[in-house]
C-alpha cells in the first residue's frame, strides 16, 4: 500500500517528493486545501472512510504518517 500511496500523492503534487520529505505541514509543503485533496483521493483509492477526526495535521505530517492512518483505517474495516 504504501508504494500505491506515494504514487497517489505524486500525481498529486509532483513538485514534492514525499519519499524523502518528513515534515510536510511544518515545512509549509502541504496547505489545508492539499490535504482535503489528498484524503478525498486517499478514501477513493484505499476505499476507506475518513471521519473529522482522522482530518488532524499529524495524520498528513508525512508520508509515513498518511501510510500508517490507512493501514490503522484498514485494519478496522476488517
């Protein structure tokens, strides 16, 4: 999954590479508006659901932290 996730997000914003970039709030990389894009695209192609809850700045910190919010989402539609 995690290959299909920074796949996803390249095609989103191929201007970041997210393999190598940790801190992608703090560093000003992604704004507000990203990260609704980004969890839209993230609930289509994982076909998980998204609660406001999970919409917190540390779920989109990183790649890292995206992979990890999916796997746990996933784990619990199981």
């Amino acid at each position: 999954k995690m290959n299909e996730l920074i796949e996803l997000l390249k095609n989103l914003r191929p201007d970041i590479d997210f393999e190598s970039e940790k801190h992608l709030i703090d560093d000003g990389l992604l704004t507000s508006f990203d990260i609704i894009e980004i969890s839209s695209e993230i609930q289509d192609e994982f076909d998980i659901d998204l609660t406001p809850l999970d919409m917190v700045p540390e779920n989109f910190q990183s790649a890292d932290a995206m992979y990890e919010m999916i796997k746990r989402l996933s784990d619990e539609d199981e």
